[in-house]
C-alpha cells in the first residue's frame, strides 16, 4: 500500500471536481509493421509487468475524506481489460490517429481498475501499427512516463529475454497481490497520521532551525519565486483561447527536427525548451489571427512543469515537478524578437526561483492536515480561474531508437490534458533526433486546431530563417 503524494492527488481531485476532466497522459507510438498479434502483444506486456508494480494497483479512497487516497495490489488484475486492440480503417492515415486519440483520451479512466489501458492500434499507412499507452497522471509525470516505455520495449531488434507468463482465458495472472485494506483499516491508519503531524511538524521545524542559513536562503528563495508567481497571477488578457470546455477533446500534432531547434539555440541563444516555446507562442498567434483577434501581451500565460528529479529518478512512478507560470508573447510579429522575449522570461522565472513557490506549496501539503488540504483544492477548482490559458510541457524522450516484439520504434507522440477554462494544451517529447508537438483541444471551440499545429511548424521554420540557416531534410515519418 502507498499513499498518494499532494501533486498525485490533486490530479484525482481534479476529476472530482470536473465532470468535463479526464486527467490521464499518453504517449502513442508508431511502429514498423507488421503488427504483432494480440495474443504475442499480451504476452509481452505480461513477462515485463514485474518491473512496473504501479501497473497491478488500483485507487482507494480514504473514508470520510481523512486521508489522500492510497495504491494497492488488485488481487483481481485482469491484464485483458487493460490491454485491447483496434484498428484504422484505410488509409491509416496520421488524421485518423488522431480522431481515435481523441476518443480515446476524452473517456475517464475506471477506478474500480488500475488507472491505465494500451491500445494496439493496427491499420496505419505504410503497413504500420501504434500503440496508444494511456496512464492517469495520478500515477506517473511525463518522465516517468516515458520511462515506462523502457520497461515496455527494448533498446535493439532483439528481444530480451523474460520468463514467459501463462495467463488464463479470463486474462488472469498468477501471483495476484494480497486482498486490498478494508475501508476501516484505510481510516484507522490515516487517523493515526493526522495525529502524528504535530510531531512531524515539530520534527521538520527542528531539522531547519538545525541550520539556519540554509533555511533563511530556502525562506529568501521561496518569497522571490511567490513573488513572482503572484506577479503571474493576473486576469489573462481574454481570448477565444479561455472559457468553459466540454467533455470530448480534438488532437493533433505538429513535427520538428531536433537538429533544427539546436542549430536555432546555437545561433540565436537560449535553450531548447526556450526555442520550442517560441514555437508553441507562434501557433497559438497564428490560431489568434485567424480567428480576427489582435494578440497581446499577457493574452496566453502558460503553465510550464518544471522537473525535480535528479539522475537515477527516472523509474519512480510518481509526480515529481513543480510549476511556473510563463507568459507566451503572442503579441510579437518578430521570430527572432519572440525568442529573446521568452529566453528572458525564462530567465527571469528562474532568477526569480519561480519553481521554488509551487515546489514550497506541494512541500506544505505533507504537513497539512488532509481534509484542510482537500478542501482547498476542491475550493480553488470552483472559483473561477482567469490567470492561466494554456499548459505548455517539453519532455526529453529516449535519444537511441527502441524496438517493441523486434520492429522499430519510428515515433512518439504525447499527449497532455487539458481541465477547468484551458480550451487548449501542448505536449513536446524529442526521440530520436526529432521532436513532436502535440496538441489537445476542447472539441467545441477548437475545430481550427490545424491552424495551431502549421503556425507551430512555421514558427520553426521563420526561426531557422531568422538564425540564416538551412531547414534539415526531414525523414518521411
């Protein structure tokens, strides 16, 4: 059994609190064909379960709300229900996989299981096949999630070796976990903790004033980054960009070369993630233009996830991130001009330790009573929320190629959710020497997300010309 962290709630009780929310991320991953059969896909993911235990737990919630809600060994894991299989009618084309990710991702995830399902999607153009690999963020950020896909596949043709798995005609595996904690257990322990805090409290009082300088320079830290997370905070300028979203999501995804972006960072400076916001800023100027709207300063500020975890981290299945709050300029007509904007937000955010204010409130959370905890976040997704547009997030993915049953991996493809008044979000993963952008929209007030994903394109492509440099051949993906 194991206790959800702040962050991993806060995503179940996004879902609470939002009937139109669906909080799971996805990679889908297209491979060359052929496709394998369901049955040789099974048995795949079965041999490799033992090294991702997160996959065999389902949710529990606390009753009477006294604690977060808990992991726990499903002693009926049927790993059928979670694997299933479908197919593109022809052509298979990149637009149909994206209308089925679309459907996929708007329907919510069954607690009464664990939180994820695979689609082995057959019928792609080219005689390929994908695979649509669907996980709540309660349980994995998008590192982790990416790191799953190590679990999933390997690192060359050849399989590896793992000790085969028989699994039942019910879709049953052997070894189920133990029988989940009674309701009654799950309220006792938690009540225990509730009267612990004080001590914990006092603990972690005692281990700061234990060394007073660091603690004054985490304090300083931590009231520049709030600071400038209030800043932030202001009513977004308004746009057809913020209001009430519906249930069902539309996807799409725009394709750069990895090569580019650096060659960019070299010439023009800043960072890769810098770069790839520019781009993000110029498709989401191209969506405000064609729709006869004017961009303007403060028109899209973007939640932007910062990574806490250090090297080693990668496989622990859990939220480690924190948050700043970046304002995307719309407004600049200039390529070049709009990468300097953002290298100097950036720059500012993390001067500013921007971080250090999200990562001190989810910090605070272990030392919150739960129910209060609770109850504010339920609060703070009923008020209105007029400060943020967009979510905007750039994850490294594997830079070596990955093969899944011996055929090769040849791109992925991420997709974020998007929840309360962001009609709009953009996922970024690199692999393999190139990136992918994807996009998730409201179904009812983003028909023209097509626009986003050229503006995104050509905002690679204006920032290549603007650096005097040749756009690299892309690969027929």
């Amino acid at each position: 059994m194991q206790r959800l962290n702040p962050m991993d709630a806060q995503f179940v009780g996004a879902e609470n609190e939002d009937a139109h929310t669906s909080m799971a991320i996805a990679l889908s991953a297209v491979f060359e064909g052929p496709a394998p059969s369901y049955r040789e896909f099974l048995a795949s993911v079965a041999a490799r379960l033992h090294a991702a235990p997160i996959l065999r737990r389902k949710l529990l919630t606390v009753p009477f709300n006294l604690g977060p809600p808990v992991w726990a060994d499903d002693p009926d894991f049927d790993l059928r229900y979670h694997v299933r299989q479908t197919a593109l009618p022809a052509p298979g084309s990149d637009e149909q996989l994206c209308n089925l990710m679309a459907r996929v991702m708007a329907q919510r995830l069954d607690r009464d299981y664990p939180l994820w399902e695979y689609w082995l999607v057959e019928g792609l153009k080219r005689g390929r096949w994908a695979l649509i690999s669907k996980v709540h963020h309660a349980m994995v950020d998008g590192v982790a999630g990416t790191d799953l896909y190590r679990v999933l596949f390997d690192p060359s043709p050849e399989p590896s070796l793992h000790a085969p798995v028989s699994i039942d005609s019910a879709g049953t595996l052997p070894t189920a976990g133990a029988r989940p904690p009674s309701g009654a257990r799950l309220a006792y322990e938690a009540a225990l903790d509730l009267m612990a805090l004080p001590a914990k409290t006092a603990l972690a009082l005692n281990g700061a004033l234990a060394q007073p300088e660091e603690a004054i320079r985490r304090l300083g830290r931590t009231f520049r980054g709030t600071a400038k997370f209030a800043a932030s905070t202001r009513p977004a300028t308004p746009s057809s960009l913020h209001g009430p979203i519906g249930r069902q999501r539309r996807y799409a995804w725009a394709r750069a070369s990895l090569d580019d972006v650096k060659n960019i960072k070299r010439s023009l400076g800043g960072t890769v993630n810098d770069v790839v916001l520019a781009a993000a800023s110029s498709g989401f100027r191209e969506l405000l233009l064609s729709r006869g709207e004017e961009p303007a300063a403060h028109m899209v500020p973007s939640l932007v996830p910062v990574s806490l975890r250090v090297a080693g981290q990668e496989c622990s299945y859990e939220n480690r991130v924190s948050l700043v709050v970046a304002d995307l300029p719309v407004q600049i007509a200039d390529p070049a001009e709009r990468l300097a904007t953002v290298r100097a937000e950036m720059a500012a955010l993390k001067e500013a330790h921007g971080a250090s204010a999200a990562q001190a409130l989810v910090a605070l959370g272990h030392y919150t009573p739960y129910p209060l905890a609770a109850l504010i976040v339920r609060l703070g997704y009923r008020l209105p929320q007029r400060d943020i547009v967009t979510v905007t997030t750039n994850v490294p993915g594997p830079a070596e190629p990955l093969y899944g049953l011996g055929r090769k991996l040849v791109e992925i493809i991420p997709y974020v959710p998007i929840a309360t008044t962001l009609r709009t979000g953009v996922s970024i993963l690199s692999y393999c020497g190139s990136l992918t952008f994807g996009i998730t929209a409201d179904y009812d007030t983003t028909p023209d997300i097509d626009v986003m994903v050229h503006g995104i394109e050509r905002g690679i492509t204006d920032l290549l010309k603007a650096a005097g440099l040749s756009q690299a051949a892309a690969e027929p993906k």
